[in-house]
C-alpha cells in the first residue's frame, strides 16, 4: 500500500480548501446553534449567495472583483433579515422548517433554466476569479516541505486560497472570542437558554436574534466565496442541505459554543474522510479487500464516518471540546 500519498493527503486536507470553506461557514453556523440557540438548516443559502454574488456581479455585470465581494455580502445580509423578520419571534422549529426550504428555494432558483443568463444554470459560473490572482503574492509553482518522504506541497494558486481563508478564519474566531466574552455575547447564550428570562430583563430578544442571525450568516458566507475562489467556479448543487448538515456535523464533532469547536471539528471530518478512502482505495487496489470495488469506496467511507459519529453523539454527545450545558436550546 502507498501510505506516503495517504499520509500526504491526509495532511493536506487537515488545512486543504474544504477544511478551510467549511471550517469558516461552520464558524458562522455555531453563533446560531452554539450561541444563541437558533436551528439554522439554511447556511448553504448564505454561502450560495455571497458565491453566487461575486459572480454575477463578475461575470454577467462586468464589475470589479471587489465589488462582487461587497454584493455577496449585501445579498447575506438581505437573505438573514428575509429570514429572520417573518420566524425569529416564533419557536425554534419554526426557523429551522423555513431556513430549510428558503435555502432549497435559493439552490433551485440559481439552477433555473428560466434565469440561465443570470445564475448560469445547473452549469453555473466561471471566469470570476482573476481579479483574486491578480493580488497573489506568490509566484507560480509549488510551495510546502517535506515531512521525511512524505512530500506536503500546494501550488501557488492553492496556497494563496488557503493562506486568505486560514487568515478569515483566525479573524473570525478572535471576533467570536471578544463578542462571546462582552455583554453582548453574554445575551446571545442567555437567550439559549432561557428567553422568557431574558425578555423580563428588558431586552428585546428579537433584536439580539436577529443580529445573531446577521453576523452567523455573514461569516459563513465567507465559505461561499472561499469555495468560488478555491474551485474558480460556482454550482447551485453544491449549496444544497448537505452542506448544512456537514456543517452541524462539524459544529457538534469539535464541540457548540466554542470558539475553536467548528475549526477542530472541520479538520476532523476532512482528515477522517480523506483517510478512511485513502486506506480503503489502497486496500481495494492492491487485493487486500476483495468484496468491492473502488467505486464502493466512497459510499463505505461515508457509512464508517456516520457510524463514528453516532457512537461519538452517544457517549460524548457534546463533542470532543463541548461541554453538555451548552447544547441545550430553549425551543418555546
């Protein structure tokens, strides 16, 4: 078996372009969930969005880069206050049964045939991302090191990707850290656990909500435009309600209500996936299973994944830097 391109791989993708646009928008994701208690199934909206903006401002507009970044994250703030205004003074599962279907709304208008000049289609866009690498500081080839024989190498575009996500997220999680820590984010968890609480206080707990609502989707847009970049393209499938769940599969995997928790939790799913299919191929490949093939690999990494997880939400439903008190969720 090749375990030196196992190994390779796998270390990679603990800091590879998915790691980093999941790790970001899971951020975004644990200020709803972890936070403030908010059942959130539309992230992907916000990251389709904010894509989806940069775009079409891009491509189909003519205009700057840095103007498309600025219209993806108009577009997050619309989507948060379209959501949040009609569903933030009701129950939690009210939110939850709106934000799914807005975000299935938003996947099906962009791959519309009927604004297919627009959005693109199920095909999507291309061709918006040279303003981006017109600002990358590295030159053209290949950056990394070697860990013994075990070659960790990204090439100038990647690294340039992954150096300006790593950068966001480290921002994101140093802001999470001083909000969670300051009156504000002292409300926020209040509200979690106890709204009735919170409004005899005298706050208005819609506003704070909402404003959780507004910051939550705002970063997690970034993994939007971290994933347009990363891929230089946008496709509506990829910001169906999958990438939601990975994304609460992350939060709770490193832990709700901590700052570092969605961070840890990315790198987790994505080196244990990477890895199990990286064994598994192998494996398969060299005779030592035998009962399948290597286009069953995929579909048995996912079933080892989820049977980890479930043993992982039995005895350690928290998460592995969670703390029980923090998953609760007042849903009156």
């Amino acid at each position: 078996m090749d375990w030196i391109t196992i190994i390779s791989t796998t270390i990679k993708a603990s800091v590879g372009v998915e790691t980093v646009l999941y790790g970001i928008a899971a951020i975004g994701l644990n200020i709803h969930f972890g936070y403030t208690g908010l059942l959130n199934f539309g992230q992907a909206a916000f990251m389709g969005v904010a894509g989806y903006g940069l775009a079409v401002t891009v491509v189909v507009l003519g205009m700057p880069f840095w103007v498309g970044v600025i219209f993806g994250l108009i577009a997050a703030v619309i989507l948060a206050f379209l959501l949040g205004i009609p569903t933030l003074q009701l129950r939690a599962d009210y939110l939850a049964i709106v934000t799914i279907a807005a975000a299935e709304i938003v996947r099906l208008v962009f791959r519309s045939v009927q604004f297919k000049d627009v959005f693109g289609g199920s095909d999507g866009h291309r061709g918006f991302t040279d303003g981006f690498y017109a600002l990358n500081p590295y030159p053209a080839g290949n950056y990394g090191f070697n860990l013994g024989p075990v070659p960790l190498f990204f090439n100038h575009r990647t690294m340039w990707v992954i150096t300006v996500g790593w950068v966001l997220i480290a921002l994101a999680c140093l802001m999470v850290h001083l909000l969670m820590k300051s009156p504000w984010g002292r409300v926020l968890k209040a509200i979690r656990e106890d709204e009735d609480a919170v409004r005899s206080l005298g706050k208005s707990v819609f506003s704070y909500k909402m404003q959780a609502l507004v910051l939550g989707g705002v970063i997690g847009c970034m993994g939007g435009f971290i994933y347009g970049l990363g891929y230089a393209s946008v496709q509506p499938d990829v910001f169906g309600t999958e990438t939601t769940f990975y994304m609460y599969t992350m939060v709770i995997l490193g832990g709700a209500a901590r700052v570092l928790g969605p961070v840890i939790g990315s790198m987790v799913f994505w080196v244990l996936l990477v890895f199990i299919y990286g064994v598994l191929s192998e494996a398969v490949r060299v005779g030592y299973i035998t009962f399948m093939d290597t286009n069953q690999v995929g579909a048995l990494r996912w079933i080892l994944v989820g049977a980890g997880l479930i043993l992982l939400l039995v005895y350690r439903p928290q998460g592995i830097f969670g703390d029980k008190r923090e998953i609760a969720i007042d849903a009156r």
